[in-house]
C-alpha cells in the first residue's frame, strides 16, 4: 500500500496529464486541509514538474510560512534559487536546511556546488569533506572527490 501511495503522489513527475491532476488534487486538499505544509510542499513539486518555478516558489513560501522549519521546501527553494543564478539565497536556504537536518546529504552536496560556484572555496573544501565522511551508499563519493581536489587545488592558488 506504501508504494502505491509514494507512486500516486509522485508520478506527476514523469506524466503531463498526472501533472495536471496532481496540481488540482493539492489545490483540493490545500482548500480542505490550509495548515498542512505537505500539501503546499507536494503542489510545489508538481508546480516544479511542469517548470512552473515561480508557482513553485510560491507554493513552498506558503509551506515555509505555515512551519517555518519545514526543510523540505526550504530544500526545494534553495534548488530555484541555485537554478536562476542567485548563489547567496541558496547557500543561505541549504545551511538552513542543514542545521535543521545535519544528515541530509543532497542539501550539503548542493551547498558545496553553490559554495564552489561563488568561489568560497574554503567553505566548499569544508563541505566537500563533511559530504565524503557522511556518505556511507558511496553514490556520489567519486563526484564529491573530484569537487574537493578542485576546491583544494583553486584555495592553494588563490
């Protein structure tokens, strides 16, 4: 029955049409249900989906100003602000996001990017290395590393 949930909740991602639905099924549930965060953070990501990213933001805003420490939108908004150029916002949404939940680690794979792409090298080198020790799956270690070198090598010469 879990898997069936997390299929019907997420599917928008890849189907247009389920897109579409999913966007009316959290507009109902958020008229039905306004104080739930979850709600406004799942409209965002169908918002995000169909590359809507204002409508995104502004249904995470609505999350956030619901339960201010509801990370997942804050995660989600540090992702827009990355995507359209503003560095200082994102790192400002990650680091948020990580002193609510250390151990999440695609919010500290991103604040290294962002750290790197603003040529904060000693906080990217910082990043890179807290990213490598807590990541246990092994599955972007080879990426990490490389960023880290990276980082290393741009500090030394600066």
């Amino acid at each position: 029955m879990g898997a069936l949930r997390i299929w019907k909740d997420l599917r928008y991602l890849e189907e247009p049409s389920a897109t579409d639905e999913a966007i009316r099924t959290y507009k109902n549930r958020i008229a039905n249900d306004p104080k739930n965060p979850a709600h406004y953070y799942k409209l965002g990501r169908a918002y995000q989906a169909k590359g809507r990213k204002l409508s995104a933001y502004n249904s995470y805003q609505s999350a956030i100003e619901i339960r201010p420490d509801f990370y997942p939108a804050r995660h989600e908004i540090a992702g827009i602000y990355a995507s359209i150029g503003k560095i200082g916002l994102a790192i400002r949404e990650y680091v948020r996001v990580l002193k609510a939940k250390p151990a999440l680690l695609e919010a500290r794979y991103n604040l290294g990017l962002c750290y790197e792409r603003s040529r904060q090298y000693a906080k990217a080198t910082h990043t890179w290395e807290a990213y490598i020790d807590g990541e246990s799956e092994k599955t972007w270690i080879a990426d990490a590393k490389h960023h880290l070198e990276e980082c290393r090598s741009r500090q030394a010469g600066a």
